[in-house]
C-alpha cells in the first residue's frame, strides 16, 4: 500500500507518470466564481465522490496514483505542468484528522519542504488544513526544481483529500488567487 508521504510526493512531483485520459465519468457545468476572476468549470468525479471548479481552459488527466491531475492544455503532459492542480483520495482511517494528516506529511517530507504558512481553518462550510509550502526537489543530479504550494487537506464521509495547487515560484503570487478560488469550489460528496 501506499503512504499517504508516498503519494503527497507523488502528486507534487514534476511530470507525468502515466499520461492517460481520466477514465472516470466526469459530469461538467459552469459556476461562477468572485468577480475579479473568471468564472470556473465544476467537474463532478461521482466515483470519488468529490467534485471541483476548474477553468475551463485546463485540461485533465489521471494517474494510477492521483484521480485528477489539471493544467493549461498547452502544459498538461509535458512534463513542465505548471501551474497545476492535482487531488488525492485516500480512504478515511479510525482516529485520522486534520491535524494527523497535515503533520505526517509535514514530518515525512521536512528535507524537501519548508512551511510557509500552515493552519486549520473554515473554507465556506469544510473545516480544511491549509499550507503553503516552497519545494525543492531533485530531479536529476544536476537539475533541482523549485515550486511553491497551496496544499489543503480535507476529510470527508468515507474518504479524505489531498488537494495540491503548484507553480514555479517566480510566478507563484499570480496563480495564488486562481488556485484558493480552485480550492474553495472543492466538495467532498
């Protein structure tokens, strides 16, 4: 089985795994959205039983690892997705919670990370723990990358998520509303 550390690596990671269309059935509609942002495109992953606002210039893929994987069409499976957005579902363990996922993560991944912001919060009617995190990650022996993320963790009825907004830190300031307007729209079913 794999970690809930494993897989918070894994949908942070540059690149594609496995670059394949979602084969789950995804039901779409507009929503709107506040109004210095355009508005986003609500995907509905009912065999997930989550459902999320994207804009509609993004396209979508999956992993055999992470259900949703989202980034600008021109990006997605280039190996470059950024910005991107990427969920997890995890099935819901006795005794997890916000604070137990969050710090676990935290402890697993403390050499490549360093914690910008980090706390538990009211997002409209979801109690979620946010962080915003600088990553560092080596790639190859000469080629480092540099990102920073919106990471929040929600639990749900029967599952919890990991959602991860990621941009190249330079570029970063820019995506941020784009990606907390992302992780508002986010509603476990």
């Amino acid at each position: 089985t794999l970690s809930l550390a494993m897989l918070c690596l894994l949908t942070t990671q540059v690149g594609a795994l496995l670059a394949q269309e979602s084969s789950g059935t995804i039901n779409s509609s507009t929503t709107s959205a506040s109004p210095s942002l355009s508005p986003l495109k609500e995907y509905v992953y009912a065999e997930r039983n989550f459902k999320i606002g994207l804009p509609p210039e993004w396209g979508t893929r999956s992993d055999h690892f992470v259900p949703l994987i989202s980034s600008p069409k021109d990006v997605l499976n280039t190996g470059e997705e950024f910005p991107s957005v990427k969920v997890a579902v995890l099935p819901l363990r006795e005794g997890l919670t916000l604070k137990s996922v969050g710090d676990s993560v935290a402890k697993e991944y403390a050499d490549f990370w360093k914690i910008r912001t980090d706390e538990i919060q009211k997002l409209g009617a979801l109690d979620v723990r946010m962080m915003v995190i600088d990553q560092t990650l080596q790639m190859t022996d000469k080629k480092k990358t540099h990102s920073k993320m919106m990471k929040m963790f929600v639990i749900g009825k029967s599952n919890y998520y990991v959602i991860t907004a990621t941009s190249k830190v330079p570029t970063y300031d820019d995506h941020a509303p784009l990606f907390k307007q992302i992780m508002e729209s986010f509603q476990p079913l």
